[in-house]
C-alpha cells in the first residue's frame, strides 16, 4: 500500500480511537472512508492506488472521520451496501439493509423458486431503498413489482437503485402509508420488513441505529402495529393462493402467525435467520374453494 495511504489510515484511526472507537472498529472504518473518499475498488484501493494523495481529498477524508467520530453509520456515509451480490444506494432516508433481510429474501427465493420462469406481480410495503423488491426482480426476471412508502425521499432512493440494477422498466414507486394510497389489486406475492421496534426497545438501540429513520424503525408501544394494520387490510391485495411474507423481530414470530391465522391465512410458516431467531414469517392466502 502507498506510505501516504497507510500513514492517513493511521491518523484517522487514531483519531476514531480517540472518540471512544474500539481500535480495530476505528482502523476498519478509517480503511474503508479513505476508500469512498478516492472513489475507488477495494482492490485499486490496495492494488493501483494513487501516488499522490490531492489535499481537497485529505480534506474530505477528514470531514468523513468527523461526521463518523459523532456515530453517522459507516454505510451512510459510504453512500452504498452491497445486498444480495448487488450494490445498492442508501441515503439517511432510508433504513439500512441488514444480513437478516437478505435472509428474508433468500428465504423467498428457495419457497418460490418454482415461480420464477413465470411473470408475478409483487408488491413491497414499506420499500425503502428498494432492496427488496428490487433483488427479487433481478431473481424473477419476468415479474414486475410496485414498492411503496410514505417517504418521498426513500422512494427517490428506490427509483435510482432500480436504474443501477437496470430492472426499472419493471419496477414502480408509489408513495402510500400502507394501503392509503394503492388502488386494491391482485398481487402474487407480498413482502413487507415493516418497522418493528417497541417504544421501549427504542430507548435500548444503539447510537449508530438511532440515526435511522425513527418512522423505518418504531411501530408504536407494543412494536406489531404494523403488522395489525397490513394483515387487517391485506387481503384486498393479494391473490388466492398468493404468497405474505414479513420480517420480523427476534420475538414477534409466533403472535404474528396467530394474527395471520386469525386472518384466515394458511400454511403459516416460521423460518430462522443466520443468528438462529425466528426472523421470517410466511403464509398464504387461501383459495376461496379451499378450507383451512
């Protein structure tokens, strides 16, 4: 690695160190900053980096290091996540993708594999930066999907990650407080990682998640008020036979398959994530022909 690189990295790590980081937290985060701020691979980073670092650049790096020494989350300001073997935009308008709904996407993959040479219409509530419905249609390339979401700004967010996935053709962005705004419709497959967080885990979460958008994270008091408004609506939207899938959180899983049976909902189902929660949640809706 160039001297200069590696001399900054110390510097700015030292600096994250002196702002209570832990030492390898603060030299991973100074790595990857000075990465974002030259703009490029991890391996031009390490391989073909410059000779000469510009001062404008010092001085980026630098206000990189400062905005991260106040607990601005490492992706915000790296502008991008990698999702699903896909690179996403992200923005402080939008919630940032995490492992446990690449699962949730993974899991769908692996119920509807069996679907996916034929076009379904999906629908994404509460869509944020698109991560979802957008790595689905990259997977089922005959399906179209609307997302939608109360945040005008998210949804910009969206919209240009479904131009750099090149699948914009086939997706489209309402914005909608659930069900507000969305003409009723027959959709094959609904997913939904609505927010979650009680009002007392909120007061729990950590520094960097509390810079997330409070209205991505916080249902309300008992953290399933979301869930109660999207199944107590739901069925207007979705198909016989089509597919409800939610994220939830690490000890929501089995109420919200009492709420979907209730609903009239069939073949409810609870899968782990990578950390061994109960984290996914999948029913279906039943032909009207069909006892449960």
């Amino acid at each position: 690695m160039n001297p200069e690189l590696k001399l900054l990295i110390d510097q700015g790590s030292k600096f994250l160190v002196e702002q209570g980081f832990e030492p390898s937290e603060a030299y991973r985060d100074s790595e990857r900053l000075l990465q974002s701020t030259l703009r490029v691979s991890k391996q031009e980073f390490y391989q073909n980096t410059p000779s000469f670092i510009a001062e404008s650049m010092e001085r980026d790096f630098l206000s990189l290091l400062q905005k991260r020494a106040v607990r601005i989350p490492l992706q915000y300001l790296e502008g991008e996540i990698d999702f699903m073997d896909f690179s996403f935009r992200i923005s402080p308008d939008v919630l940032i993708p995490r492992p446990e709904t690449e699962n949730l996407v993974e899991r769908i993959l692996v119920e509807l594999k069996i679907e996916m040479d034929r076009p379904i219409k999906i629908l994404d509530i509460g869509t944020g930066s698109g991560c979802i419905l957008l790595a689905l249609l990259k997977y089922f390339p005959r399906s179209s999907g609307v997302g939608i979401d109360i945040s005008k700004g998210a949804l910009d967010i969206a919209r240009k990650n479904a131009v750099r996935l090149e699948v914009e053709s086939r997706a489209f962005f309402q914005v909608s407080d659930l069900f507000e705004s969305l003409n009723p419709g027959s959709f094959d497959l609904i997913v939904s990682n609505p927010p979650y967080v009680s009002l007392g885990e909120w007061s729990q979460l950590s520094p960097e998640v509390k810079q997330e958008p409070y209205e991505a994270l916080v249902a309300g008091p008992s953290g399933f008020e979301y869930y109660e408004r999207i199944i107590s609506k739901v069925k207007r939207f979705i198909s016989p036979g089509g597919y409800l899938f939610f994220e939830v959180g690490w000890n929501q899983a089995d109420q919200v398959v009492a709420m979907l049976e209730q609903a009239g909902f069939s073949k409810t189902q609870k899968f782990l994530d990578d950390f061994g929660i109960d984290r996914i949640v999948k029913a279906i809706n039943p032909h009207p022909s069909l006892s449960l």
